[in-house]
C-alpha cells in the first residue's frame, strides 16, 4: 500500500470512528528535537540503559543519574510540541472517546494541550521521594544535586517508570481500557518493543479494533496492523484529520 493509500484508509476509519485511542513514543518528540532512545542518534548508543534507566543505578550512584536527567532537561526545556502533538489536540476535541497513551516522559503533549492522557512512563517535570513517596512538579533546571524532599529530606528521584519497575495501575488499567474497547487504534513512533506498551497493538487487534502505524521506519508491530505508514509524524498525523 503507498503511503497516500494508508492515510486514505486511516483517514476514512476515523471519519466513522467515535472511539479512537493513540499510543506514542520517542518518534513523535523526534520532531521537536528531543532524541529517541533506540535511533542513530537515540540515547542508548551513548549511554547503556542499565546503568542509568533502573533503580539499581540509582540506588549505587544517584547523582549520575540525576546528572543524566538535568542534561535531558536541559534539552527538553528547550523544546516546543510540532504539528503532530497539536493534531491529536484535535483528535481530542473531536472524537466521542478519545484517550491518548503515551510513553513519552518529555511533557510535549500536555504543553500542546493534551488533557484525556496517560503518561505510562512518567514525566521528567515531576520528582517522587524515595522514602515517603511525596510526588511534585519540579522544573529546575538544572536541580541541585542531590534533590530532597519538603516534608521529609528523603532522597528525591525523577518520577520516571524504570525498567524492571511497575507502571502505575491506574494509568495502565485506563490504557487497557482504552486500548480494548477502541475502533481505531494510532500507533505513532515507537519502536514498540517496551512491554506493557509493546502488548496494545495486538491486544486491540484482538479485541476487533482498526490499527494503524505511524513510523519513520518498519518496527515488529508493521506486520501485525492494518496500515503501515512510513513517515515523519509531523507531517503524516496532520493529514489523518
Ligand atoms: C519516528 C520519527 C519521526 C523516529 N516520525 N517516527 C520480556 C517480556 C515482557 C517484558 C519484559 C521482557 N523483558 C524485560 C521486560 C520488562 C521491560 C521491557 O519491556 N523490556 C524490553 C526492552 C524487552 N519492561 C519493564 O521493565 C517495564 N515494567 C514492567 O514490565 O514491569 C513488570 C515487570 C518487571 C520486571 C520484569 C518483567 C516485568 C517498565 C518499562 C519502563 C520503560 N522506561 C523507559 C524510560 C527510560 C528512562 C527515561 O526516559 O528517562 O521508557 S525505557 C524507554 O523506552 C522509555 C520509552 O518510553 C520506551 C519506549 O521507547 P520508544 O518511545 O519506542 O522510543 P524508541 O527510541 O525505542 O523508538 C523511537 C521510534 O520512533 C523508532 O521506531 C523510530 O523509527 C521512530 N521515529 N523519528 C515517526 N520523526
Ligand atoms: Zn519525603
């Protein structure tokens, strides 16, 4: 199918759909020059996921990893939601049911004005204690290492899903929700291969509903959706509406 034909296709499914979920990644920040983790560019070719994204490197070296997390802020700081985030605005305003999952900690899409979503990852703007779990908006930049809490002066940790860690159950329980009883599911940019979020493509599959993808590149869900659709989400998700 060209390119032209999948958006043909996706545009016609959303035009009868009144439930309509999307699931994010990096690829759609990708836009507004925040780097993906697994790309050319992408973080993990200069760091190893292990020793930064897990609680045990933040249990043996805390402020190397808050030291990664004020450079990722100052990155992020800088940037400003593209045409893809302002298009699922849209989406918002316009489908009965509409939910928006997204694996992104970067904030993008409630600057854009996103309001129905789940941030199943987390958000690097927020900071959680470590011993009485106190969780706050926090956008210093950079922020003083090492951070402490208000109420008690335990260690702060940057409010971000871990590998290895659980997802918060009511986000999740909200995105399988989501997920299950859509028409048509968006998948745009990510490389689909972090679990639980790895597992929405086929569940909404099986749960009879439309799926498309929106992706520079084919990932492991391209064979399994309904439209497979190579591009840049910037200029792709604008012309689904
Ligand atoms: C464009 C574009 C453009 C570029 N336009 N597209 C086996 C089975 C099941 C589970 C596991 C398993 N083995 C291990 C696990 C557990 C683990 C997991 O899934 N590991 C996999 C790697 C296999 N999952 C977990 O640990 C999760 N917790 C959990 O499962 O709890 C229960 C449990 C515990 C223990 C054991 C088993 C179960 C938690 C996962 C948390 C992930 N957290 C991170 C945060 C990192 C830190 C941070 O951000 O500060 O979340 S990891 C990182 O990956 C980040 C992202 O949200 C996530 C997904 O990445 P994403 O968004 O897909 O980005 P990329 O870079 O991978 O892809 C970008 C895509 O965009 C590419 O496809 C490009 O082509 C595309 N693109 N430019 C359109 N312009
Ligand atoms: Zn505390």
């Amino acid at each position: 199918m060209t390119c032209e034909a999948g958006i043909h296709e996706v545009r016609a499914r959303l035009s009868s759909a009144r439930a309509v979920t999307v699931l994010t990644g990096a690829g759609i920040s990708a836009d507004s020059g925040v780097p993906t983790f697994r790309g050319t560019d992408g973080l993990w070719r200069n760091f190893r996921a292990e020793e930064l994204a897990t609680p045990e490197a933040f249990a043996r070296d805390p402020r190397l990893v808050w030291e990664w997390y004020n450079w990722r802020r100052e990155i992020i700081a800088a940037k400003l939601p593209n045409p893809a985030h302002a298009a699922l605005v849209e989406m918002e305003r316009r489908f009965d049911r509409f939910w928006l999952i997204t694996q992104n900690v970067d904030g993008l899409h409630r600057l854009a004005g996103s309001t129905k979503l789940s941030e199943i990852h987390g958000n690097i703007w927020k900071v959680s204690c470590t011993a009485c779990g106190r969780v706050d908006t926090n956008h210093d930049v950079p922020i003083p290492i090492l951070p402490q809490c208000a109420t008690c002066e335990g260690l702060l940790r940057p409010h971000i899903v871990w590998f290895g860690e659980s997802l918060d159950s009511e986000e999740l329980g909200r995105s399988f929700d989501a997920v299950n009883s859509c028409e048509v599911l968006l998948i745009v940019g990510t490389s689909g291969i972090v679990y639980p979020a790895a597992s929405f493509a086929p569940s909404a599959k099986a749960a009879g509903a439309f799926v498309a993808e929106i992706n520079l590149d084919p990932t492991p869900n391209s064979e399994l959706v309904d439209v497979s659709i190579q591009g840049n989400a910037k200029d792709i998700v604008p012309l689904l509406l």
